[in-house]
C-alpha cells in the first residue's frame, strides 16, 4: 500500500521511473542486511558497537520502539550518493529496495519511507525504512498531509 501527501504526488508523478538504479546507490543494496535481535539494518550503516545498546530499555528511553529505532539508524541521503537527478534516483532506489526485500525477507511486512526537504542548506532525499510490527508507528498515516515536506510511504507485505 503506498501513501503520499499531495505534496509529494506532484513530484511522483513528475519523476517516477523504472531507470537502472545509479551504481553508487546499487552499493547499498549489494551490502544487503544485518538481522539483530529481531530488527534489520543496512549492513553498511550497522556497527558492531551499536549491539550493546540494543536492549528494549535502552531503545524505548531513545526512540519508544523498535521501529524508531531502526528507522534512525537506517536512514539515507540519496543526495550523499548522486549528484544529479536525486527525485528520480530516490524512486529507483525504492524500487530496487523492493526487490532485494522481497528477495532476503520474502513475507516480511517492512515499511519504508522517502521525504524531500528543502532548507536554507539545500535539497535533501531521505530514505528509510524499518520492519513493520504491530502497535509501533513511526509516523500516523492519517496525519500524512500534515507533514511538512513531501512523504512518500509505502508498506510491504
């Protein structure tokens, strides 16, 4: 199921592709994912120093649930990988994250996450995602158009 605030279904519609996925963003999937205690991360951005923080204390008293948690950490700036093109990279991103999911993690519901945001320092393409569990949300969908920036999200099951 796939959700957009209607600033967003603008830029969608103007930028959405099925183009090969740039090779620096391919870098990221290619690492694949790490599973810790029942969260999943971006191998790339996980650390082994991160494991001992992963007690359900520590992580309610930081980021309330599991989903916030690896929502933080698995969070990336298309434009830290690109240099042109960044709308319509972020799209194809999402759809190679889609199939290397589905391909590592085929049944396992996962909710992913994509803003644009400009700002007094720029434009900003923000990607994440987090395993889709019961009761923890990261963000209300029925609250979606009140979000500030344009948001695209989208639930795998």
């Amino acid at each position: 199921m796939i959700y957009m605030n209607s600033k967003m279904i603008d830029s969608f519609n103007e930028v959405y592709s099925h183009k090969s996925l740039s090779t620096e963003l391919s870098c990221i999937l290619d690492s694949g994912f790490v599973e810790i205690n029942k969260c999943v991360f971006f191998s790339f951005l996980w650390s082994d120093e991160y494991s001992d923080d992963i007690t359900i204390d520590n992580i309610k008293e930081q980021f309330l649930d599991f989903s916030g948690y690896e929502f933080s950490i698995n969070k990336i700036y298309i434009e830290d990988y690109v240099s042109k093109n960044t709308k319509e990279e972020s799209f194809c991103f999402i759809n190679a994250f889609k199939v290397k999911w589905n391909k590592v993690f085929p049944g396992k519901p996962c909710v992913l996450f994509l803003y644009f945001k400009s700002n007094e320092y720029g434009f900003s393409s923000v990607f994440s995602f987090h395993v889709k569990r019961i009761d923890e949300y990261v963000l209300d969908i029925s609250s979606i158009e009140d979000f500030e920036d344009e948001i695209y999200v989208e639930i795998l099951n």
